[in-house]
C-alpha cells in the first residue's frame, strides 16, 4: 500500500496526460487516469484522491458539471481545472464554483508543479487541521503547536526526550517563533504536568518590580506593600517557572536569581527567612547570550545553570512547510474571534505569504492573517486583503512566468483586466464584481501590472 499523496488526472488527450505523469511522479505523487467525468467520479469513489486535475471540456458530461459533483460528493479533494482556451472567464466561473485553481493547456510544467503542490498541501490542511489544535498528535496537540515540517518534528523529539527530565532548558530563537508554546509542551511532556506553568517576563518589568514579582514580599517591605504577596517561585511551586526574555534579566539580580536555581530557595523581600520551592526552569531568549556573557552582560555560572539542554526554535523561513497550517488554524480561530465567516483561501494569497521572509516570525503571520479576516470583503481571503509589503514581496512566482507554449497567464490576464475596464468605463467596482473578485484584489491586479494610469 502507498502513502504517496494521490493526484487524478482528468483529460481525454492520452498525450497531456502522459506528460503530467512524467512530471508529477517525480515529486512524488501517485497518478491515477481517466479519460472523462464519469470515469472520473468512479475512481474518486473507489480509490480517493488528494487532488484532481480535471480538463473543462470533455466528451460526455464537462468538467464544471464534474467540479459541482466533486465538491458534493467529495468536499475535501482540491481541483485544479485545465482549459485549453486561456479564458478568464472559464476560470472565473471555476473558482467561483469552488475550485483551487486553474491552468491552461498545454500545461506549464514550473507552474503544473507549484499549483500542484499548494493544492497538495491545502487538500492535506481540510483533513488533518479540522478542529484547531488538532493537526497533530500528543504534546503537539495539547501545546496547540501547529505543523509538521522537519523543523519542528526536531524540536518536539526533543522536547519528548528532555521533557519528563528535571533538566533546565534553554530555548533559542528569534522573537515570534513561538517559545512560549514549546515551553508549554516541555511542562506537559513531564511528572510536573499536573502541576502549575508560570511565566514571566523579563524584558517587561524595571528591576525593582522583576524581583518583588520573582522571590515575593512581605508586608511592610517598601512603601505600599499592604500584605504578603508569594512571587512566582512560590506560584510554580511543584510546577515549571518560565522565565521569558532572560537575556534582559538585569545584572544586578543574576547572582540572586543564580541561588535560587541552585538552592531551590527563596527569599521574599523584606523577610529574614528562606523558602524552599521545587521548580523546574525553563528559559528562553532572543540573543547570543555566550555573546553577552564575553561583553559582561550575563555571569557566565548562570548561563550554564540554564543550558544544561538547548532548544533551538526555527524561524518561520525554514519551516514553510508549515505556513498553510498555521494560516488555517488562524483563520479558524480569528474568523471566530472577529465574527468573521471565512470560507477558503485563495491559491494567490498562499502564494503571496509564501515569497514573504517573514522578519516577525508566526506573531507577524498572526497579525497579517487577523488584518485579512477583519478587511477581507468577501468569505475568501485573496491576495487584495494583504498588505502591499507582503501581497508584493519576491516579485512574480513562477508560476506567474510567461509560459513557453504560448501567451502565459500574466499575460492573458492584464488583457483581461484591460479590456474589462475597457467595457465598464474605468469603473473598478463594476470591474471587480463582472471578474467574480473583490475591489481589494482588483486594486492589487491593477499595481501589479502597471494599470492605475488607466483606471
């Protein structure tokens, strides 16, 4: 039996289809054939697939009527339509029924293989990511830690092996890759998981406050304190104690800070006495910390009580593999949150946030994602709803390039826009709404190609 990702290819020309099997086999996917709708639905039926790459016009029934069929009788599976006329039209009737995308014959074989492999990875994204924080098993699951690139299955093997330690970690990376959550799952991977999570941050409090809030207080310690207060040792007590943003712990504490990690003792301010707390450590930062040791920024002895184990978290440019997870967990849990009913995700809109360097990490992907459900005019989030840094970042994909076999879609489609704006006087939301598309993607396509002089 197979676990390669199944791709139906729907044409009656034996030569099209010939060639999208030399090519699709080499990215690893398992071609099943037919030559007509009907045969079509019987294998959909019989033997599933991930995705179908389905040709319009067809002896028989035509592939808009098979789409409609497609996506009634097998919701999950992702079509990509193929038609040999360039019609924008077609296409747009396509998408507008439901469709992933389409492509014109003969098929461009950089973009026959990047369409392929979004849809690949949108049809896995419907089934896998269904409830959010789902996707993915175990401490994954229970630390909502989305996706399943490389990357990230390195740092949960290790926070699997590491977690039911008693070792102190220290978690690496830049800000915005999501080490709260890791150390989330280290909590939940040991014999403290029952036991109470408390972070801090150190970055966000001036040092007199960070210390009252890390060791406690008691009553009559300075002015205004009214009553005893436990601090967050106390707090994590028989827990794990998150100390976020360490490599901004102030100078002046690390020696106190230092003592508590050794001793597993306290002692609030203004008290004489000591408090035992039994707390396992976890720390994280965004800085070279052996780096601020060597400036004389951090005590060298407190940096190697830290990192008896490392964990470094990847930034979000190498582990792409995950980005159409992540954006699917948060339109489902942000299109809640905004009261927003999002259906789908335009293939463009991938695209887009795909070229993008993401500097900001999973935190800006959140950001974009929420600032697109909130502008998006219709229930399909489209490459119009981002913002211009982003829906223009890279250039053109691929995907985009003038194909060798004849006029490419940029090409055809900024003929289309032109002669549409032609037909409705320049008016673009009259232009938008005969394109089937939002005025936001419209003003985008207009950019892109140079054509707001006209409008």
């Amino acid at each position: 039996m197979t676990d390669k990702p199944k791709l139906l290819v729907v044409d009656d020309e034996a030569g099209h289809r010939m060639m999208i099997k030399a090519v699709m086999q080499d990215q690893g996917f398992e071609i099943l054939e037919a030559v007509n709708g009907m045969q079509c639905l019987e294998i959909l039926d019989s033997r599933g697939a991930d995705v179908v790459l389905l040709d319009i016009k067809m002896p028989g029934i035509d592939g808009m009527q098979v789409l409609e069929q497609i996506n009634r009788r097998h919701p999950g599976v992702q079509v990509v339509m193929l038609t040999a006329f360039g019609s924008v039209g077609s296409a747009v009737d396509a998408m507008k029924q439901g469709a992933f995308d389409y492509l014109t014959k003969p098929a461009d074989i950089e973009e026959l293989k990047s369409v392929m492999v979004m849809a690949l990875d949108y049809s896995r994204l419907v089934r896998e990511s269904a409830p959010p924080g789902k996707s993915l098993p175990g401490l994954q699951e229970k630390a909502r830690i989305i996706g399943q690139s490389i990357a990230m299955q390195r740092v949960m093997d290790l926070v699997e092996q590491v977690g039911p330690s008693e070792a102190n970690v220290l978690l690496l990376g830049e800000s915005g890759t999501g080490k709260e959550l890791v150390a989330r799952a280290l909590h939940q991977a040991g014999s403290r998981s029952q036991g109470p999570m408390v972070s801090i941050n150190c970055a966000a409090l001036p040092r007199e406050l960070l210390e009252s809030e890390l060791f406690g207080y008691q009553k009559g310690a300075f002015t205004g304190a009214v009553k005893d207060k436990p601090g967050k040792f106390q707090l994590a007590h028989k827990g794990t104690l998150f100390l976020d943003e360490i490599g901004e712990f102030p100078l002046q504490l690390q020696a106190k800070l230092l003592r508590a990690l050794q001793e597993k003792m306290v002692q609030p301010l203004g008290s004489s006495h000591e408090i035992a707390v039994d707390v396992r450590f976890v720390a994280a930062t965004n800085k070279d910390l052996l780096r601020e040791v060597r400036a004389g920024n951090f005590r060298q002895d407190l940096y190697y009580r830290l990192s008896v184990v490392e964990i470094e978290v990847p930034p979000l440019r190498e582990r792409m593999d995950d980005l159409t997870f992540l954006v699917n967990h948060f339109v489902e849990i942000l299109g809640r949150k905004n009261r927003k009913q999002v259906r789908g995700i335009n293939s463009n809109f991938l695209q887009a946030l795909k070229r993008y360097h993401w500097p900001g990490n999973v935190r800006e992907l959140e950001n974009v994602v929420e600032r697109a459900i909130i502008l998006c005019r219709s229930d399909v989030l489209d490459v119009g709803d981002l913002p211009e840094s982003i829906a223009l970042a890279g250039g053109s994909t691929q995907a985009e390039q003038k194909s060798p076999h004849g006029e490419g879609l940029q090409d055809a489609e900024k003929k289309a826009l032109e002669q549409m704006l032609k037909t409705h006087n320049g008016h673009r939301e009259n232009t938008a709404r005969a394109l089937g598309i939002s005025r936001r993607t419209l003003q985008y396509k207009l950019k892109k190609y140079g054509l707001t002089r006209k409008a």
